[in-house]
C-alpha cells in the first residue's frame, strides 16, 4: 500500500469502527474515496470529488456480525441467493478477511491508482459446511475519474484432487434519486429468470427497464456493459464487467421493504442493486485452477445511451 508525504492525508488508511470492525479508507487525488470493511471485504462508501454517496447503505444497518451489511457491495460467494444447499448469498460475506502478503503483481496502468489487496481462505469451519479448499483474492482499486475496480480471483487449492463448483455476484446496490426516475440500458431482449415467478424464464420485451413493482431478475448472457440512468440527477453509473456473463436486477419494492428489519420502509426508492454475476452456469476449478471476474464502475454526470 503506498503512503502519500503528507501523513494527514494518505491515500489508504486502515480506520477502526463501530463495533471494534476495521474498515480500509481509499483516497484518490482528485477527493473521491472508497470505504471497505475488512468484515466481508465489503464496500460501503464510494464518494466522487464532491464527497456525494453513490452506493447505497441502508439507515437501519448497525454493522454488527454475524449479521451482514445492508447496501454497498457484498461479495456472494460460494453462493448466490438461496440457489443452494448455504446460506443466502454464501457466507463470504460474512467472514473476517486479512490483507493478502502475497498478492497479484500490478498492471502497468497502476499509476495514480489507490488500492488494496484483501484474501479470504477456507478455515475448519467452513470446511464443514462448504468441503471444498479455496483462497479468494480480491483488489480494490480507486483510478482517476472515480473509476471503482473490484477484481476478484478465486483459486481451488484443494489436493484431494476433486473440483469444485461456486456462483458469484457482486451485490452493487447503487443510490438513485427515485427508483420511478431511473432506467437500465444494455439488457433489452435478453432472457432472464425471475425470481419473483419461481424462476421462471422470460424475454425481456422492453426498450429499456423502468420500475414500478418488485424486480428479482437474473438476466443471462449480458453484454459487458450495462448502463444504469438517473433521469433526476442526469446521472449514469456505467457497469463493465469481465468473466461474469450474467446481471441481477433487484429492488424490493414496498411490501418486501417493510419486512426487513434492517431496511427502512421508504428506501427501497432510494436504491436498485444492478449485480455483474455468474448464476446460471455456475463455476468449476480444478485443483490449482483460477477463476477471476472484474467489476469496473464509472459514474458519468449525464444520460448515457449504454
């Protein structure tokens, strides 16, 4: 991790929090700053050079384990949603991740770039649970423009010879200024399974997505750009992704809302978690193969044709 000359304002900073959680503090040059919780390995804060919040986080959260966080960006792993014999959304999410001593060299586009490297690996515990021998590598990366990277690389490291199989989504929960004023471009025409009609498959009719209800949409063979509108703020979050073909689109809506204890009533038209994931054709790693899939996030103030 580098450090800036001026020990009053350093680009990665490692800052304790409530409940005795550590969180690491990413600082770009320009003033944008990304928070990650090393409970999860999971991002709750992404803020431009004007200090606005672009993920969402919900105000009923108390970051308190074993209990997820509600909003920013989870990691689902081995798990996605309940398709399977875990927990929801696996349990990566809510375990302790350590700094990794011996990460992945740097790409060579890494100047003026603020970053962190974080691993996770299988313990007795999970073992039990999850049989299967695994070290997961994740880079956070803060670039110019606001850019937020999250690579992700997933290794079997078993010897009992056997592969393993695991789905995977990033759970980006985006902060919108009204859920009715926003529309997603980049998955017109596509099929999807809803969740909401027991994973049922459907075509997407639309033009675009508009929301006036419930969606819990996994839509599969996604182009690697997606584009998420804000017609209130003219704004576009611009999601690129690699290695993860398919896209979850969710909101709760108000019945669903008002049933979690860790969400309020009304946010659910504050926020819409668009979710670069591998769900349909989950993942197999031999022993000593690696897996990795890449989020790139951009946000860009004005509407976008994606």
């Amino acid at each position: 991790m580098n450090e800036m000359s001026t020990p009053e304002r350093r680009p990665v900073e490692v800052v304790k929090t409530v409940n005795g959680l550590e969180k690491v503090v990413l600082r770009e040059i320009h003033g944008c700053s990304v928070e990650v919780y090393l409970y999860g390995a999971h991002v709750t804060s992404w803020k431009n050079e004007h200090g606005e919040e672009l993920l969402f986080i919900s105000s009923k959260e108390i970051f308190k384990p074993p209990k997820p966080i509600r909003g920013g960006i989870p990691i689902c792993f081995p798990q996605f949603s309940s398709l399977g014999p875990l927990e929801l959304h696996g349990f990566a999410r809510n375990r302790l991740w350590t700094f990794d001593d011996d990460p992945p060299p740097l790409p060579p586009d890494i100047a003026n770039k603020v970053f962190t490297d974080l691993i996770l690996r299988s313990t007795k515990d999970d073992l039990k649970i999850w049989p299967h021998s695994f070290e997961y590598r994740l880079r956070i990366t803060l670039g110019p423009g606001e850019d937020l990277m999250l690579t992700s690389r997933v290794r079997n490291t078993g010897t009992d010879g056997k592969p393993f199989t695991f789905t995977f989504a990033y759970h980006t929960y985006f902060s919108v200024s009204d859920i009715s004023e926003v529309r997603v471009e980049g998955l017109e025409t596509l099929d999807y399974l809803d969740n909401c009609q027991k994973m049922e498959r459907f075509t997407e009719q639309g033009d675009s997505l508009t929301f006036e209800s419930e969606v819990d949409k996994i839509y599969l063979s996604t182009p690697t750009k997606i584009a998420v509108m804000d017609h209130e703020k003219k704004q576009t979050f611009v999601i690129r992704k690699d290695g993860l073909p398919d896209a979850v689109v969710w909101n709760p809506w108000d019945k669903k809302a008002k049933a979690m204890a860790d969400f309020g009533d009304d946010e659910y038209k504050h926020m819409l978690c668009v979710e670069a994931a591998a769900v349909e054709k989950p993942i197999t790693l031999k022993p000593g193969e690696e897996w990795r899939g890449r989020q790139q996030l951009s946000v860009v103030n004005k509407l976008l044709d994606a």
